[in-house]
C-alpha cells in the first residue's frame, strides 16, 4: 500500500489514521467525534467508509496500530541507545519525559487513553490495544535477553518495566511534570541492574 499520493502528500487513507491516532491520544476513542477527524484529516464522510467501511471502530484499530508503532519506534531508539540494558531502560524514561514535555503534556501514550474505556466493551479496540503493549514487552524482553539475561527474566522485567513507564506517564501527564517517569527510570534501571550476572 502506498502511503503517498501524486504529490508526496499522504493519501486518504493515511491521513485519516494519523488524525484519528492524534486524536485518540489526546482524549480517547469515545471523545473523538467522527466530524472533527474527518474535517482535520482533509477527508469527507464517504472516504472515511471507503477505506474503512466498519467506520469509526475499524478506523479506531488502525489508528492504534500506528500510534503503537511510533511508540514502539521510540522505544526502540531508548533501548538501542547504551549496551547496558539497565542503562537503556532509563534513557527510554527519560526519551518519554522529554516527548511528554515538548508536547505541552498533550502527547502521552498512544494507547492507555483508548483501552480503559475499550475493556469489556469494544473487544477489537481491546485486541488492538493488547498487541501494543505485548508489542512493546517484546521489544524489551529481545534487548534483556541480548544482555545475557535469563529468558524468565527477560520476560518478567519486561512487563514490569511497561506497566511502570504507562503508569509514570499517566502520572506525569496528569501532574505536567517528568518526575514520575524520571524517577520510574532510575528505579527501573536500579531493579534491572539487581538481576545482572
């Protein structure tokens, strides 16, 4: 699939999901009026049914399937930045401080907004959401398993260090302050750093 038209610019299709992704990070799914994205994507009604024609909740998935992987990207480049894993899990605290700051504490995680109001309800926002994070667990239990440690570990470091940056991001995103994500990573990295042989 093509993400760009004639002219370089993003298709349709494409900037429907990044708006609708923003969107979604900003206030959630349920506070993302379908006419608001269509008019700040440059799309009409038609094309959002076009592209997706199970509507707003199709869109939805897709959406979050991308905000998971910018995410993920950043994520990435924190854990790819000191060969100390420990070290690398700090950075990507402090990457996420940073981010959160420059967008005025507008830009938190691309997920957590949409799947506290998904459980139960909307089951493919749910799955959606689900893979994200198993995503990101993965990322971080392959960089803990590449520094030597155990694969029980890796994957149990792994989920404890998603679900600690969500929460101090939600914390730092409420209070507008990097404290609780800079403290998350240093004590993050102090629990890592405990199980190095």
């Amino acid at each position: 699939m093509s993400t760009t038209g004639p002219a370089g610019a993003l298709g349709t299709r494409d900037r429907l999901i990044r708006t609708a992704s923003r969107l979604m990070q900003h206030g959630g799914y349920e506070t993302t009026p379908v006419k608001q994205l269509v008019k700040e994507a440059g799309a009409t009604l038609g094309s959002l049914y076009h592209f997706f024609p199970g509507g707003k909740q199709e869109l939805a998935v897709a959406a979050l399937a991308f905000g998971g992987e910018e995410f993920a990207e950043m994520l990435s480049t924190g854990l790819a930045s000191h060969t100390d894993p420990a070290e690398a899990v700090e950075a990507v605290a402090v990457l996420l401080a940073e981010a959160l700051r420059d967008s005025d504490w507008r830009d938190g995680c691309p997920v957590t907004a949409t799947a506290l109001e998904s459980v139960g309800r909307l089951p493919d926002l749910q799955a959606a959401c689900e893979t994200a994070f198993a995503h990101w667990r993965q990322l971080v239990e392959e960089r803990l398993l590449a520094g030597g440690f155990s694969a029980e570990d890796s994957r149990d470091l792994a989920m404890t260090v998603i679900s600690t940056l969500e929460g101090a991001e939600t914390a730092a995103q409420v209070g507008q302050s990097q404290t609780p994500l800079l403290l998350a990573g240093r004590h993050l990295a102090r629990l890592i750093a405990s199980y190095a042989r």
